[in-house]
C-alpha cells in the first residue's frame, strides 16, 4: 500500500499529537479530537511549541507566543490566592487571572493599574496594562442627563481629582473613561520556540563584534582573524539581541561588507535544514536555538528604519 503525501502527514500528526496528549493525561474521545486547537496545529504542519502555550479560555494560545501584537484580555486583581494553579508558581506567589487562566506576577508596576506577568516554563515577560478611554457617547448621556434633570441628586465625582468604578471612572470634568487590559509581550519575539534549546557551541563564547551599527553590535565573529564562524545580528529590542549563524568558515571582511549593504540578500542564502539562532543581553549569552529551516520566518524580518552608520574605520581589524 502506497500513502499519499497528505496521509502521511496525518499520519504524523495524530502520531505527535498522541504522543502529547497521553503526555499531558488527556483522553483520545472524539470531544478531545474536535476541539483540539493543536491537532489542527499539527495537521497545518506546524509543531508544538517546547513548552505548553498559555491558555485562553481554555484553548491553547499560540499567538501570544509566536505573535507580535498587544491583545485586549479580561483580568482580575492580583493574589496569592490561585498560585497552586498558575503553571510554573510556587505556593504563595502573586498571581492574576487574564482570560480564564492564571498567570504569574513577576513585578507589580502600579497595584490594579500594571504587572509584569510570566507563564510556565518560558523565559519571557508580558506587561500587563490597563488602559483608560473616554467614552464619548456615555458622556453625552451623563450631560445630557444633567441637563434635562438639574435637580437630580447625581454625584458620580464627590471628591477631589478622580473617582473609580469597576469597568469606568467619572473625572472632575464629568467625562467617563471606560477600562480595558491590554497584554504586550516584552523583549524579543517568541518564533524560536518552535524549535528547541541546545548547548552553546565552544566558540560561541570566543565571539566579539566585528561590525556595530547604531543598536550594537551587527556582526559576530572571531576576533584575531580573517575567517570563521559570523552570526548576524535579525532582532533587538532594548538591551536583547538576537543573532543567526551564517555560517562556519566565513571571509570577514566580505561578510562586514554585506551586513551593511545587503542585509536582506545575507538572511536568504543561509543553507540548511536547520537555523541556529542565538540571543544574547548586553553581549552576555542567554541561550542557543535550533530551529527548523522552514519554520523561521526570515522574510518578515524588517528592520524599519535603522539608518546604519558608515563602516569604521577599524572594522577590518580582525
């Protein structure tokens, strides 16, 4: 018997998702299968993540991982009270609730107003924020009202400065303000964590700068010589930056000359099945990746409008 291409990918699929879901202490009922968020993953031929995503009314959240954009959530105040329940706490530890799942508090920002919250086993951070907006059409209403009622005994404002409500707060100027929480997730992106964590290789280590722009260091290589492993510098974002390997035995001055000028043609001749990937803070290592090839979303990196400086000088001088 002879499987098409597509049978056996659901072959694979139900395979890997088998594997998880006993794994995870689930059953394999027809319920689990229609509702499951991750076999339709699998079936797309995307993988799972390296750790479980967080969940979002009870559904695996995927986008809040590998996605770049800030998310409107429902939140509820911060306590102690569930930390037995937030994936990766300890008993005692602050934790909130963001659509229908706990999630850590790392840092509390402003008490009610902001946090930074974690989920399980990922190194990253989310900034969790309330926002307020005028909502012009409830104070239309509430003037209007005022207007037609003047004798109406209404005082949504009996003190000095502001006054909040559950869902909306009324200012001295009798404007309503309604609140939403919005969920940004900070530092680097989260695409690596469809691949897996490895050990640094031993020159990893030995890398300094060979090129630096207006945001840091460019290029990584070896210094002392003309040829050697170069990683290339795709994503920074404050004091974090993430670098890809271009390749093992590359000519410096070559590679120099192209990260300033043809950034993108650089990214899209990088050969293999694998990506390996490196981020790094304030030029110390943080971890190394290795990431399927064609899961690395390489022609989405842009870097807007950096305007690099000239080449120094003394950027031969390796």
């Amino acid at each position: 018997m002879i499987f098409s291409d597509r049978e056996k990918q659901l072959i694979r699929a139900a395979f890997a998702w088998g594997q998880i879901t006993q794994k995870e202490g689930y059953t394999l009922s027809d319920l689990e299968i229609e509702k499951s968020v991750l076999f339709r993953r699998l079936l797309a031929g995307r993988p799972p993540l390296a750790f479980p995503p967080p969940l979002r009314h009870g559904f695996p959240w995927y986008e809040a991982i590998e996605g770049r954009s800030e998310h409107v959530v429902n939140a509820s105040e911060a306590s102690p009270e569930h930390s037995i329940i937030a994936p990766g706490s300890k008993p005692g530890d602050t934790c909130i609730l963001i659509d229908g799942a706990f999630w850590r508090v790392a840092e509390t920002i402003r008490e009610r107003e902001e946090y930074l919250v974690e989920w399980g086993e990922y190194p990253l951070q989310w900034r969790l924020e309330k926002h307020w907006e005028v909502n012009y059409e409830m104070t239309q209403q509430l003037h209007n009202f005022r207007k037609h009622n003047p004798d109406a005994n209404v005082n949504l404002a009996s003190r000095s400065g502001q006054r909040e409500y559950s869902e909306f707060r009324v200012d001295d100027d009798q404007t309503v303000w309604l609140s939403e929480w919005h969920l940004t997730r900070i530092g680097l992106s989260g695409w690596v964590w469809v691949g897996h964590t490895v050990e640094a290789e031993p020159s990893t280590h030995e890398l300094t700068p060979l090129c630096q722009d207006q945001q840091g260091p460019l290029v990584l290589g070896v210094s002392g010589t003309e040829r050697g492993p170069g990683w290339l510098r795709i994503e920074q974002v404050g004091s974090d930056a993430r670098f890809i390997k271009l390749g093992d035995e590359l000519e410096y001055k070559a590679l120099i000359a192209s990260a300033v000028t043809e950034f993108e043609r650089l990214i899209h001749s990088i050969a293999g099945s694998e990506l390996e990937v490196m981020d790094r803070q304030d030029h110390e290592l943080l971890r190394c990746y290795r990431v399927p090839m064609h899961l690395a979303p390489l022609e989405q990196i842009d870097l807007g409008e950096v305007n690099y400086d000239l080449v120094p000088e003394n950027a031969y001088a390796v």
